[in-house]
C-alpha cells in the first residue's frame, strides 16, 4: 500500500531513536525546506524528491537518500553552499542537523518507519 504524504508532524523511527519528523509534501514547502533556520529539531524529510541542496543555508546538513519503501540509499553530510547530486532510485530525502543521522544508527541499507 502507497502512503499518500502530506505536510505536517509525525516521528520517525530509527534504529537508534524516535525523532520529531516534519513532513515537506507540498511544492511550497519542499521548496522552503531548512532555509531561514538556523537549526532543525528532529529531521525534515522531503518527499517527492531524489536530490537536495544546501544554497544559502546558515548550517551543515545530514543528508539520507530513501527509496519508496524508506530504505537508506545514501547519507552525506552537505556543507552550506553545495549542490547535491540526483539520485536515481531515491523517492524521499531525509534532511538532519550534521552529525545526528550517525547517532541515530541511520547508515546505507537502513529501513526506516514513519508512524503518527
């Protein structure tokens, strides 16, 4: 069954910690993303989306890149100013402060869970 994702506030489970989850479903709010912030609480997943950037952000990024089933394909830490490159099977992009996707235990090959 195919999750139909909207904006809001959910938790993401991992295998390290349940995390505060802000969902960016919407153009509107996948194209705001982090920018203007000066930190995150939790992590911001984006969804459709398969690359990110970090253009005119105040703060270093955790970046995973997740399948349609939320399975990590990739996780890179982006500096500000940086243009991260698409991936291709990648259907969510799950955003962190640096440094949190590692304690948290999210690593390539992860699946991950969204519950209310």
């Amino acid at each position: 069954m195919r999750r139909r994702w909207r904006d809001g506030d959910l938790t993401l489970r991992t295998p390290g910690a349940d995390v505060p989850l802000r969902v960016a479903a919407s153009y509107r709010a996948r194209t705001r993303g982090l920018l203007g912030q000066d930190g995150v609480r939790g992590a911001l997943l984006l969804t459709p989306a398969s690359s990110v950037h970090t253009v005119r952000m105040r703060f270093a990024i955790d970046v995973a890149y997740l399948d349609r089933r939320l399975r990590v394909i990739a996780v890179r830490t982006m500096p500000p100013g940086r243009v991260g490159r698409p991936r291709l099977l990648a259907r969510h992009v799950l955003e962190a402060e640096a440094g949190a996707l590692a304690r948290w235990g999210v690593r390539r090959g992860v699946r991950l869970d969204v519950v209310d």
